[in-house]
C-alpha cells in the first residue's frame, strides 16, 4: 500500500526539510545535497574556519560536487595561500568566480578606494552580483553560515528559500558555535589562515578587515568606520 503525499510548492518543500534537517549532522546535509542537486549544487568558500569544515567533509561525502570561491581580488595573500593548501590536501578543485569589472575599471568608473566610500556597492559589483550571474546556472548552493555569527543570521534555518538568487540555500552548520568549528579544525590537523593567529577573527578583503582586541566581536574588525556588517550575500533581498 503506498501512502499518496499532498502536492507541495517548492516552498513548502524546503520548510519541511529544513525542520527535518535541523538537527542533523552536516556530513548528512551536505551528502543528502549532493545526490538530490547532483550538478545543479555548488558549494561557496571564502576560505575561513566554516568553510574549511564544509570543504572537509565534502571531500569525504561528495569530492565531485563544485566548490566556488567569490574571487574580489582584494583578498590577503595568506588567503590565496591557504586556497591552495587546501585544494592539494583535500583533492577538490574550486572555481573562481570575478566581478565583471577589473579593480583598474572599478576605479575609473566609481573613483578610488570605493571599499572605503561606498563599500556597499564595491560589495555588491565585486560580490553579490557575481554570486548572483553564477547562481542563475545552479539550482541550489551551500554556505558556511552560523545563526550565531550575526543578528541578521540567527533566524536562518538549514535549507532555505533563497529568493534573491533563485535557488535553494542549504546552510549545514547553522547550529555550531565558534568553539565546534575550531575544535573540528584542530580535531582534524586542518591548515587554516595564519592570520587567526594574529587577531584576525573574521577575514574578508585586505582593505575592510582589521584586527582586533581579544575578546572583541569576532566580526568587528569588518568594515571598520561603517555601519556595515554583512557583504550582502546573506541578506534576503540585497541582490544588486
Ligand atoms: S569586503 Fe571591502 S573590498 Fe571586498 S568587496 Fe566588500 S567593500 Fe569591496
């Protein structure tokens, strides 16, 4: 006897699978993930603790799966360091992804330093958008978010509807504390950015990322001098 299921929107799909998901194991989520989007998924990195965890147990559950990096060109060199230690120790190749406009074309249309006079924009056209263009040939995409990391994070949920960039959004270590990651990282004798070391929690583009005091909000050496706290790719709706 099988048992008909009502007709769902593709909406009410992932409410019920984020409250299956939500208290399960990333290694799950991320395996589950891959079987159910196949070539439609794609994993983004910007190379912190998360994403070492997710690319780790990606390349035990799933090595196949596209790995994607939002490649502003105004990362640290220990970023690009650490991006190829990690491609050689866990077998995983990541695709670059760049904004359309060069850092010398970014200046002469919008003036030097735009990170410092409108980093929302140097944001969106060196991040959002280019995240955007590559989404719209993939079906769904995972991220290294935590509900901890950020107010407008705490109420994500494992798998969302990520309405801005058409896809569905599928966030495996949405319940971890910063301790987990790190205990994970260590756990497994995973290299991660030297610059943690030396009181950089939270490592985005060389220009925006400061150290700061120990103990401080780990983000807080973002965007320095702004009212700025998120690049855009995690804000419902702020999809250039
Ligand atoms: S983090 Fe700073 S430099 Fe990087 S894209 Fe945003 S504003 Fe521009």
């Amino acid at each position: 006897m099988s048992i008909a299921l009502p007709d769902l929107t593709p909406e009410q799909e992932v409410t019920l699978l984020a409250e299956n998901f939500e208290r399960s194991y990333p290694h799950e989520i991320i395996a589950w993930a891959a079987m159910r989007y196949g070539a439609g998924l794609a994993v983004a990195t910007g190379f912190g603790p998360e994403g070492i965890v997710i690319l780790h147990i990606l390349s035990q559950v799933a090595p196949q799966t596209t790995v994607f990096y939002l490649d502003t060109g105004l990362f640290f060199p220990e970023t690009y360091q650490l991006r190829d230690q990690l491609q050689q120790k866990l077998g995983l190749t990541f695709t670059q992804v760049t904004p359309s406009l060069s850092l010398e074309e970014q200046e002469k249309e919008y003036g030097a330093n735009l990170w410092e006079t409108n980093p929302d924009l140097c944001c969106r056209l060196r991040k959002v958008i280019p995240l955007r263009a590559y989404l719209a040939t993939k079906q769904a995409w995972v991220t290294a978010i935590r509900r901890s990391q950020t107010t407008q994070r705490a109420h994500a949920k494992a798998i969302e509807c990520d309405k801005t960039n058409g896809v569905v959004k599928i966030n495996p270590l949405i319940n971890w504390s910063q301790e987990q990651v790190w205990t994970y990282l260590h756990l497994f004798e995973l290299p991660y950015n030297p610059l943690h070391e030396r009181g950089y929690p939270s490592i985005g583009c060389a220009p925006c990322t400061r150290p700061v005091a120990q103990g401080a909000d780990p983000r807080s050496g973002r965007w320095v001098g702004h009212q700025k706290v998120e690049c855009g790719l995690h804000v419902p709706g702020d999809g250039g």
